[in-house]
C-alpha cells in the first residue's frame, strides 16, 4: 500500500453530490493524463499513518487509478482506470 498516492477531490469541489463520480472520474483522468497527483486541499495530518496522502501535487509513475466514491444514500462504487502507456 505504501507505494500508492491517495487523494480526494472533495476538498477542491465540495459536496458535489449527484456530480461527484463524473467529477472524480474526469480528476483522475487529468492526473493520469499529467501524471501528477492533485494535493488534498487543507490536509495536515493523517488520519491512517503510513500511507502516502498528497499533502502538495505529486508527479506519479503509475498509469492506473482507483476511484471509490460513497453517496449520502449509502450507494457505494468503485472503478479502475488505466492509463495509456
């Protein structure tokens, strides 16, 4: 796990609420694109240490990302993307 960026829009965004798939979706579509992850805006301190939270935008290698997101109805979903080479 140690390798992974993890990153969330929703500082950025807000609560975009029915718009927030498309939104992450097209988020990390340019930060594979760029290959730069965006920094989690007002992060401090980790909640869950170890893990490797964007603080600041950060170039990335990888060419796949996971997206999860959590509706406030309790609808959960995943999707994985890959990048081109």
């Amino acid at each position: 796990m140690n390798r992974y960026r993890f990153t969330a829009s929703k500082g950025q965004l807000g609560e975009s609420i029915d718009t927030s798939g498309a939104l992450s979706l097209l988020l990390a579509l340019s930060a594979l694109q760029e290959r730069n992850v965006p920094a989690i805006f007002g992060f401090e301190e980790p909640a869950v240490p170890g893990r490797r939270y964007a603080a600041r935008a950060t170039p990335i290698q990888g060419q796949r990302a996971l997206l999860t997101t959590l509706s406030h109805t309790g609808s959960a979903s995943a999707l994985v993307l890959s990048g081109a080479a």
